[in-house]
C-alpha cells in the first residue's frame, strides 16, 4: 500500500490536469470569444429568438406592475433588453435588502434614467 505523499506525487506528475495546478495554466471556458457579456446575451437573446414582448412581460411581472406591460414593450423596443434585464435584477436585489422606499417601477425608471436610457415615449 502506497503513502499518501506518494500518491500524491504520482498524481502531480501524470498528465491529468488538476484543478488547482499552478503548473499548468487552463483557459476558462468561454475565454475563445472576444465578446463582452452584454454582447454575449445580446447573442444568446438573437439565437433564441426572444422577443421585446417577452421582456415586457418579464419586466411587467418582475415590478409588480402588469398594468404597465405596454409601456415596458415599448421601453424594450427602444432600449437594449439584457440592460433592462440588468435594472431589474438590480431593482428586485434593492428590494430583496429592504432598501426602496418607492414602488418598485419607479426605481426601475430611476436606474434607467440614470443610465441615460429614453423612458419617455410620445404618443
């Protein structure tokens, strides 16, 4: 029966790749594109064909605010869909901490104007 230092030893020295290795330096799974994560999911949104009125919806039921769903389609089709799914992960994490002191709409818009994204919309 071997010792637990040989074994080792055996290990480090075959030609598996080990994790935690500083000997041989792995490339991450994704490191091949040259895409940023918005452009990634901006892709990913293209090839599964999703739609401004799927994140409407998702942004209507998300805010507690299906009363507003055409609103959020027309934000959709004007702004870019992975950020304002960003503003609302950030809206629902604000109020997951119990830091909004406004509906949960209104911050979403705050954020989203702070971006300098258009909100307002002419009839």
């Amino acid at each position: 029966m071997e010792s637990i230092g040989e074994e080792i030893k055996k290990r480090q020295n075959s030609n598996s790749s080990i994790v935690n290795s500083n000997k041989k330096y792995i490339t991450t799974v994704n490191s091949n594109s040259d895409l940023s994560l918005e452009e990634e999911i901006t892709s990913v949104f293209e090839r599964h064909g999703v739609k401004p009125e799927g994140v409407a919806k998702m942004l209507a039921e998300g805010l507690d605010d299906t009363k507003s769903e055409r609103y959020y389609l027309l934000l959709a089709k004007e702004n870019n869909m992975p950020k304002l799914l960003e503003a609302l992960h950030i809206t629902k994490q604000a109020k997951q901490e119990s830091k909004l002191r406004i509906s949960m709409a209104v911050y979403f818009l705050g954020i989203l104007k702070n971006w300098g994204f258009k909100t307002k919309f002419k009839k």
